[in-house]
C-alpha cells in the first residue's frame, strides 16, 4: 500500500526560518548549523570546492564502502582524464590497505556488501536507465532483477540504491522515477532474491532508502515542492508504520528541490545518519544522533560517506584538490577520538594504484532490457 504523508506529522526538527535557533537545554540558545545554510563563514571560496573534473593523470573516487568484515573496500573509481576511452565508474575491490586492486565491472554509482560479503548490491545505470543487479565475487558472476522487457512490474529502468538485509534474503531499493505508461509509483520496494518477488512500495520517498538501527528504520529523503518543502531528511519506523520529516529546509533563497542536504549513510546498528549539507561553499559531513543537535563533522569538505564495519568510523571522501578541478580521496573518522585522516596515508595520492585494465578478469556483465 502506497504511505501517504499524514496530516498529524511533526517535524523532528523545526528549521524554517534562517533564524531558527536550538536550545541545548542550558538555558542559552545557540544558532545550529543545520538551521540556515547561507549564512557563510567561508573558509572555502564559492566554487572552489568540488567543482569541475580531476585533471589528466590525477586519479578520484566517486564512491566506497568497506565489507563487513572489514577486509576489504568497494570504491568506484572515476574514469582517468587522461583515457577517454576507458570504462566510466569502473568499480574495484581493494584489501583493507588499499593494496591488491581488483577490476569487477563498470557504469556503476552505489554498491552495497551482502553480510557474507560474497555479494555486492549495485546501482548500474546505463544513460538515464538504472538497474538492481547482484555481482557474486567468488563465482565472477552476476544476477540481474530490474529492467528486463518482460519484467512484470519493473520493466521501465529507475531503480537504484540497492541495501541488503541482514540475512542476504531481500534487498531494499529504491524507485526514483514514475515511468511513462509504467503502473507503479516511486518509493522503497523489498526484493527477494529467493522467488524473485517484489513487495512495495514500502515507502513513497523518491531517494535512498537506507536501513538504520538493525532493520527498524528506514531513512529516506524527500521533497514536496507543492508545499515549498526542499530535499529532506526523512525517517519510517517499520514497527509503528509512521513517518516523520526529520528537516524542514523549505523552497527559496537560492535553494531547489536538491535543497541543501545531499548523500547521507545510516548507521545499520543505531539511529544515526551522517549527512552531507552544504555549508561553508562546500559540502561539509554532520552526524545526527537523534538528539536533535546535529554536530559538525567535517570542516575540510565531504563527499560521498559510509559507516566502516563496526560503526566506529565514517569512510568519506573529500576533494583534496579544489580550484576549479576536482580529486577526491578516501577519509576516514574516528567517532570515539574525533580524529580525521587519509585512510591510506602511505599510499601515492592516498588512493590505490589501478592496474591496466587488460590485465584484469571483470565479471561480465551484460544488461537486458
């Protein structure tokens, strides 16, 4: 059954106006960082930060994630400048140390480990056609579920962002677009690799639907420009059936339905999400626990983020070359000691060395549609 927003929902968090304050139950209200996104301080430059394209011969990174047992790392690599012709966000599997880089396949932007990390769950778009496929790494093989012709529900290409659950039965997805002549709408769908069935959608939210706090949650974000409400922070409780906005950014002021929030990850063990936000002309990564008091994680820029293997650190990537051009690398964030760092430091450009692609044995993907 398709959820429909109640009229009785209350935001967790009243962000309204570029003056909202939040009361840190001391008796002194202080402005929050989430409250009024142009309001600068500006240690970066507009448009100095995360603009433009890696030059020739500088490797970066779209995308990472680290496998549940903590021994190796998904990333997805940027095409080079310097080869045109290469594979577009081609995606490797690395050891812990970066080392050892194994060439899986491309036209990847989102991946996901399955708990016996024998799977990854990835997003592959072809042009505007996205597709849920599961690439098993001990067989070189692969699993295609969405998009086919004669697919009976999901025969137009708009699923992405593909999330295991714990038992490697179902993947979470979401729908992000309403296909022409398509009877289904946007949301989170279940899918189970077992009988090949979907249930949904879950969900009416039309961007990453991500599982928090051992399946309970789903987080999302959504926009509903009729009302003036920008991308937001979303958040559905699977035991109660509710859902609640969890921001308020709303239309205006130089903003659009991206609003000012941009990827996020959730903590699979908790209720925490990190979130990148665009502040101070970059973006920058904040951590919600809850609490309603985000904090500020980042004040040299963020890109895309995920949580390590046991939820102690944020794996993110940060555009480490700025001016116009672009290079971003692998970070990594100490929750308990608060320390930011390269996560290979004794690696060339902290990023691995990518072999040439002859060499290499991919899983040979072939998409049906």
């Amino acid at each position: 059954m398709m959820l429909k927003l109640p009229p009785h929902i209350i935001p967790l968090l009243f962000l309204f106006s570029a003056c909202d304050t939040v009361d840190h139950n001391d008796g002194v209200e202080e402005e929050s960082p989430w409250d009024d996104p142009f309001q600068w301080e500006d240690p970066f430059e507009p448009g100095e930060y995360g603009w433009g394209s890696a030059p020739e011969g500088v490797e970066s990174l779209f995308n990472i994630g680290q496998s549940n047992d903590g021994q190796h790392y998904y990333v997805v690599r940027h095409r080079p400048a310097d080869e045109p012709f290469a594979p577009y966000h081609q995606l490797w599997i690395v050891d812990k140390n970066g080392e050892n880089p194994r060439y899986i396949t491309s036209q990847i932007y989102n991946a996901d480990w399955s708990m016996d990390n024998r799977e990854l769950a990835v997003g592959l778009s072809l042009g505007i056609s996205s597709y849920i496929v599961t690439l098993n790494l001990e067989e070189n093989s692969y699993k295609q579920w969405t998009g086919q012709p004669d697919h009976p529900i999901f025969n137009k290409q708009s699923e992405v962002f593909p999330k295991w659950f714990a038992n490697d039965e179902k993947i979470l997805f979401t729908v992000n677009t309403i296909s022409y002549q398509q009877e289904y709408d946007l949301g989170g769908y279940f899918l189970d690799i077992e009988t090949g069935e979907f249930e949904g959608p879950v969900t009416d939210w039309r961007s990453s639907n991500m599982f928090g706090n051992h399946e309970q949650i789903i987080w999302g974000q959504h926009a509903d420009p009729e009302n003036d409400i920008a991308m937001n922070m979303v958040r559905y409780d699977r035991t109660t059936g509710d859902w609640q906005w969890v921001t308020m950014y709303q239309l205006g002021a130089g903003n659009s339905t991206g609003g000012v929030l941009r990827t996020f990850s959730a903590d699979p063990r908790s209720e925490r999400i990190a979130v990148n936000k665009h502040w101070d002309n970059s973006m920058q990564l904040f951590l919600y626990d809850g609490d309603n008091d985000p904090v500020q994680i980042t004040t040299g820029g963020s890109g895309a983020v995920s949580w390590n293997h046991d939820s102690t650190e944020l794996i993110f990537l940060r555009d480490i070359y700025g001016y116009g051009r672009t290079q971003y690398v692998p970070f990594r964030h100490n929750l308990e000691t608060g320390q930011t760092e390269p996560l290979w430091p004794d690696l060339p450009g902290y990023l691995p060395e990518f072999p040439d692609l002859s060499t290499q044995d991919p899983i040979p993907v072939s998409i049906e549609r």
